[in-house]
C-alpha cells in the first residue's frame, strides 16, 4: 500500500533543542522498575536467612535499561500511539500507565493482571481506549515488529483513508533488543515502513547480548544503525543509553521526525545488561567477572541521579523521591500477594470470542455495534447468477469493501495482477490502492501487518498464496490465535487469511497443492473454513469478515482452476455461520463425510448407491458439526471419512475418535478412513492420481464398508 495521499505537505519538524521531559515522573519510574527487579529477584536467590520463595516462576529484569524507557515513555503521549514491545519493556509500560500492584500481579500469576494467569509475567499488554496501548506482548522474538508496522499503516488509513483527524500525528513505537534485529520480523517491518513511509519508531536496546551470545555474531559489525545507513526514508540514530542528556535528545529527535510526517526513524542505544538473561540462566557461564563488573559501572541510575541532583531536584527531593517508590511498591506488593489465584474453572474461557450479554468487547476488530450494523442472513436469496468459484469469492470480497470502510484486502499479488489465481482481479481499479494493494514477499510480514491493523480496529483480509507459503508466518498465525485467550479477552484480532490449497486440475507438487488444514484445527482460537463450492464460500468468507474470531478461509485450488463447485450467487447478504455442516444427500446404510474438493469425488461415488449414502459436507472443520455427524451415524450405524489431508492425524481421526467414543454402540461396522497416503504431493498427473483418493476408490471403500 502506497503512503495514501494527504491533504496537505508533511515535511519533519527540527529536533528539540530543550525537550520539556517530566524528570521527576522519569526519575520515579525508573526507581520503581529497580525496586520491582529487586523484589523478583530476590525471591528467587538462595540467602543464608531466608529461603527461596520462587513466587516469580518467570522473571526477566529491565536492570540497565530503565532510564532511556522512561524517557522513552514519556514522549508516547498521543491518544493513537501504540507500542509493540517486548518481555524486556516493563518500564516503558510504567510509564504509560501500569500501575505498579498490576506489574507486579502477574509475575506473581495473580488474578487480574495482563493475563489472569494464562500467560508468563513479563509478557504484557496494555489497553487504553483514551491514550497511548500497548500491543500484547509474545514470548518470541522478533515477532513484535511487524504487528507494530500494521498499527502504523493502521494510522495513516485511519487518517487518510477514514478521514479521521484525530489520528494526525500519531505513532507507532517498537522496541526490540539487540538480537531480535537478526529476525525476520524486523527486516519485514523495516522494508514496509521504508517503503511506505509509516509513522514508526524503532527503538533497540543494545546490550550486547542475545541470551549469551554476543552482538557481533547477531548483528554484522555489532551496530545495526552502521548496516542500516543507505536505507531510503530512515532516519537513523544511535547513542549510549546511558547518558541521559544525550538518550533524551536522541529519542525526541526521532519522535519529533515521525510525528512531524517524516517517516520511520530508528534509534540505537547502547544499555548495560546487568544480570542474568532471565531468572533461571547464569550469566557466569558465559561471562567474565570483569565483563560483569564493566556493566556494573555502567549503571544508569547514578548518572540519572547526577543529571537532576541539584540541577532539577534538590538532594532532600531525590531522598523523598526514593522513600516513596519504597513505601509504594511495599504497599502495591502486599496488594498484589494478597490477590487471589486465576480461577480454574474459567482456563477455558476466551479461545473464541463469548458473545453473551455483558461480556465486555476485547480491544481489536470491529465492534459489536459495527458488526451487527453489516447484519446478514442464512437465508440464501433466489435467482443469483451461476458462478464460478473464484468469482464468488471475488464478489464476495467486492461487497464487503463496498459497504465496510474498514475493509483491506492485501497480499503478494494481490493489487494490479489481481493475485495469482486471479481471484482478486479488477479490486484495486475499483477500490484504490489503499484498500486493495500489494505487499512484500514476506508472509511474516503480511500476518503481522494484519494482526497490528485488526487491533486497531480495521478488518484486514490477508491473502497467502499457497498453504505452504503460511510456514514462514507460523509465529503470527499462533500469536494471534492466541491473543484472546492470553490477555484474557483484553485484546484480540479477528483477521481473515485467505490461502489456496490443494490439489490443481490434473496437477500437484508439494509446494503448491498443500492441503494439511489440520494444522490450523489444532491450533488455538482459529476458525477454518474449507467450502465445496461458491455458494458456502460466498457465505462462509462474509461469516469470516463480519465475524469476532480469525479465520482460515481455504481455497481449494482445483475449485479456483475449474468450474466444479459453481452454485447460484446466494445474494449480497448471505452469512453461513460456521460449523453447520450439509447433508448433501440424504440415505439410508452408511455416511459418508467429507469437505473440499472431495465433496465433489464423494458425490459421484455416492450416485451409485442410490439412497443408501448419506453424504455430510462438513463446510467448516473448526468448528465442527459434531451433532450432525453423529446424528447421521446414529441412524446409518456405519461411516467412511473422506479426506484429502495425509491419513495420520488428519482431521479424519478426530471425527472417528468422536464416533468411536460417542457413537459406539450405534455402530454395525468400524469407522473408515480413505485419505492419501503419507507421502508429499506429487507432480506428474499418474504419481498424483495414486495418491489422491478418486471416484472408483471411494465407491470401493463404500462397498466394503457397506458390506462388513
């Protein structure tokens, strides 16, 4: 997507020769975030006197890296920030807001907090409808950047696109160690920031250290901002994050240039790391005592204290200042011990989007109001013309952009060749590159930039090219599926990914023709749909888009390459809610279930029993029609399971574990499965015949069954 067009020249404001920092609210956040780092730490020390309690089962300390966060924090002030962070940030979420009973909650896996106990304490998350958010945290690294990028583009559609004024002057912030700055993440955050001109703030801590290894074998050189000097539209800047008068100068500098319109900056600081990585590693193992002792004297709290005392506090100021961080972290750590544990019973609570009256909204997505304003029925209309598959989806996607403003529609390919199947073709013409637009080739890149826009309250439609192209973009995929659970429904991002699969006409190879939906079945919070033909795609995609949930939309390759699967266009209204499977046929002796493109190979087979072959479509496989599944199997007391996924754990296992446990008794014959065997998908038209499941085959597999 091209930086959209303003209205008026942006050009970057000069730096600030004075800031107006809050020195006091700096100076107290860092004294705060050492107090915290005391307390966790020496919880989980061996004393001579008291015993390791082990109240913080998974500590990370920011010691050394307070002061320039602070700083940081301090100049996050506009109501449409938003800071991408990561497990090292607790100071800047002090700054921002975290009071200091919840900093300390979580780590002590304490109810409320970021995550009511579901998640480690020093991932974080912070929602604030009226002021700077933060974005929740994850536990990899590195894959904080390009959700971070997403929430910047975020600001320009809302601005430009959306016409809201309120989003003028608004940034995003990422903040990333030393080592994440080798990750995908970053590089893909830094290419759509380059080159499209977002208002986003790099800010990396150099400790020196990823875990134990050392800069210059993370970073070429050991300074990334040295690496980094010929990118277009960056300003870059680096410094010693423990100066404090040089921190403040350098960090506003670059606020200043992204806010003012001039694009990304990225700034370098050099900070001490002066513990271990984490509660359980020893730094000694990989560390010299010199080496230890050198970040010792580098610590940045004295030099903080010498840059105000006396010239902006008074000695009698800063010892009152001290007293009070103590007395209030005293008090907010007995607070936070006094809390009751996370309730068991409600670990389950929040994988999926809980619609039920006085539920509070997450922060992410449309809002109920929004989405019951698009409203939509499971009633499909009469009379729609004859469609293809593609053209379905096509028009689907058409519809919504038409009456969702909120609506982007991306990808690799996706904007002026229409995409690689062609599926898009015409939308970009239609709708303008700010809405419908082309993307780097990084699917890391193209989920976290979804991810960062559907919190911010957009309805982003990413398209993957191929299923096995998704495997780069696993960590987003996972993050975001979930993010409702984990901050316990504090934030989420119902994102649709569009991702073409399968098998083609007469063709196959392991790259391209991927099927492997199981894999996204089992992972958390996501939904997959798998349609059979345009009518379910068209309700199923306007389910997904006007939905609460992420979801999987599979286009099966074979259906986007031919003409099987055309159904009459079921009207601009038409929502299929997920997991309501199809009983295409109804019969008699055996049920047959399958989804995809089998549906249509089932189909034939089927035809030849007359009504003795209940066929199920199930439509979509997370969720599942359980209840229909069974309930045809109670009546039938035989099954065969049709899959185009590899036999061992494919989705067909668990559909015959259910029936196994649930429906045992109604049985006449054990459950069967037909699937391809365990192998890759082959090229060559016979080697793929001989793996997929064919008509003959599947008549094959009724017959024994029917007759076990």
């Amino acid at each position: 997507m091209p930086a959209p067009a303003t209205s008026k020249k942006r050009q970057a404001a000069a730096p600030a020769a004075d800031p107006p920092f809050r020195w006091r609210e700096i100076a107290r956040t860092a004294l705060i975030s050492r107090a915290l780092d005391d307390v966790e730490e020496a919880t989980n020390k061996n004393r001579a006197s008291v015993p390791r309690e082990h109240l913080i089962l998974y500590q990370f300390s920011a010691r050394g890296h307070e002061v320039a966060q602070a700083i940081l924090g301090s100049l996050i002030t506009h109501r449409h920030d938003a800071a991408s962070a990561y497990y090292r940030s607790r100071p800047l979420m002090l700054s921002l807001g975290l009071s200091i009973e919840e900093a300390l909650a979580s780590p002590l896996g304490r109810s409320g907090g970021f995550s009511d106990g579901r998640d480690i304490g020093v991932v974080c998350n912070l929602p604030n409808p009226d002021g700077p958010v933060v974005l929740p945290m994850s536990g990899d690294v590195g894959s904080q950047y390009t959700p971070g990028a997403g929430w910047a583009q975020s600001i320009l559609y809302h601005r430009d696109v959306l016409g809201d004024a309120s989003y003028d002057g608004a940034i995003g912030v990422v903040l990333g160690g030393d080592g994440s700055v080798a990750t995908n993440g970053f590089w893909s955050s830094l290419t759509m920031a380059t080159t499209l001109k977002l208002p986003l703030l790099f800010y990396v801590e150099d400790n020196g250290l990823g875990i134990s290894v050392r800069g210059e074998l993370q970073t070429p050189g050991g300074d990334i901002t040295r690496n980094l000097a010929s990118f277009g539209n960056l300003l870059v800047r680096s410094g010693d994050g423990t100066n404090v008068g040089e921190s403040a100068k350098l960090l506003a500098e670059c606020v200043q240039h992204v806010r003012g319109g001039g694009g990304p900056a990225l700034v370098r600081l050099t900070v001490p790391r002066m513990c271990s990585h984490s509660g359980p590693d020893n730094q000694r193992g990989y560390r010299s005592d010199a080496e230890i002792e050198a970040d010792a004297r580098r610590d940045p709290l004295p030099k903080l204290r010498r840059h105000l005392v006396p010239a902006m506090l008074s000695e009698s100021e800063w010892a009152d200042l001290e007293r009070e961080v103590e007395r209030d972290v005293g008090v907010a750590l007995a607070a936070a011990r006094a809390r009751p544990g996370p309730t068991a019973d409600s670990v389950a609570q929040f994988v999926h989007a809980d619609e039920s009256p006085g539920v509070p909204e997450a922060y992410g997505g449309l809002r109920r109001a929004e989405r019951n304003a698009l409203g939509g029925s499971d009633t499909p209309a009469d009379g729609g013309d004859m469609l293809r598959f593609a053209e379905a989806v096509r028009r689907t996607l058409a519809r919504e952009l038409e009456v969702n403003p909120k609506c982007l529609v991306f990808g690799e390919d996706v904007g002026r060749k229409g995409g690689v199947h062609l599926v898009t073709e015409g939308l970009q013409r239609k709708f303008g590159e700010s809405r419908v637009f082309d993307t780097s080739l990084s699917e890391e890149g193209i989920i976290g930039r979804a991810v960062g826009m559907a919190i911010a309250g957009l309805m982003p439609v990413a398209e993957i090219q191929f299923r096995k192209y998704a495997d780069p973009a696993a960590e987003q995929l996972n993050n975001c599926g979930t993010m409702r659970w984990r901050t316990k429904n504090r934030f989420a991002a119902p994102i649709v990914v569009r991702m073409p699969g399968g098998y083609g006409k007469d063709v196959g190879d392991p790259w391209h023709s991927l099927s492997d939906e199981v894999r996204f079945v089992h992972a958390y919070g996501w939904q997959v749909a798998m349609p059979s033909n345009s009518a379910d795609a068209v309700g199923l995609l306007r389910a997904a888009m006007r939905g609460a949930n992420p979801t999987i939309f599979f286009e099966h390759r074979l259906l986007l390459m031919t003409g099987e699967g055309s159904a009459r266009y079921p009207g601009d209204d038409y929502v299929l809610p997920f997991g309501r499977a199809n009983v295409l046929r109804a019969g008699t002796d055996i049920t047959v279930v399958t989804w995809g493109a089998m549906v249509h190979r089932c189909r034939e087979a089927a035809a030849r029993f007359g009504d003795r072959v209940e066929l199920i479509d199930l439509r979509t496989v997370a969720p599942w029609d359980r209840e229909c599944v069974l309930a045809s199997v109670g009546r039938t007391g035989r099954c065969l399971i049709v899959h185009e996924d590899n036999l061992t754990a494919g989705f067909g296992a668990e559909i015959a574990a259910t029936l196994a446990q649930e429906a045992f008794w109604r049985l006449d014959a054990p459950v069967e499965r037909l699937a391809p065997k365990d192998v890759p998908v082959a090229y060559h038209e016979d080697l793929l015949a001989a793996l997929m499941p064919g008509v003959e085959q599947i008549a094959e597999r009724i017959e024994a069954v029917l007759t076990a």
